[in-house]
C-alpha cells in the first residue's frame, strides 16, 4: 500500500514539475503579425434639441353627481 502512495506521490510531482520547465521555456523567435490599423470612426456631432415644455392632455371629465342625502341614524330605545 506504501508503494503505490509512493508511486502517486513521484507521478503526482513529476507532472507538476512538468509544468513549471514548460512554463519557463523561453517565447518563440517569431513574433506575431500585428493587426492592420484602421482608421478612426468619424462620428457626427449630436443633435443638441432645445426641451419643449410639456402639456398636460385634456381630460374630460363628467360632471359631479349629486350629492348623497343625508344617512338616517337609528337610535336605540331604552325600555
């Protein structure tokens, strides 16, 4: 049982290693095409408009009903 811990242990840290010398290869001679350069994207200048002042829309409203008659109050009688 030790042994294949071992055995794990030594694969485990030889891949590790792996990755590090192929991280600290030095970078290819060749270096990459730069990209063509386009030329700048003239915009036109913004519309600046003046703000209108807003009107509130004409509602028609229907005419107040009458008002209610008065409620009749009930008063308890005392026998």
């Amino acid at each position: 049982m030790r042994k294949r811990i071992a055995a794990v242990c030594i694969i485990l840290a030889l891949t590790t290693a792996g990755c590090f010398l192929k991280k600290r290869q030095p970078a290819p001679a060749v270096a990459p095409a730069p990209e063509p350069q386009r030329p700048p994207i003239e915009l036109p200048p913004p519309k600046v408009e003046q703000p209108q002042a807003l009107e509130a829309p004409k509602v028609d409203l229907p005419a107040p009903a009458a008002p209610a008659p008065p409620a009749t109050v009930i008063q308890p009688k005392m026998v």
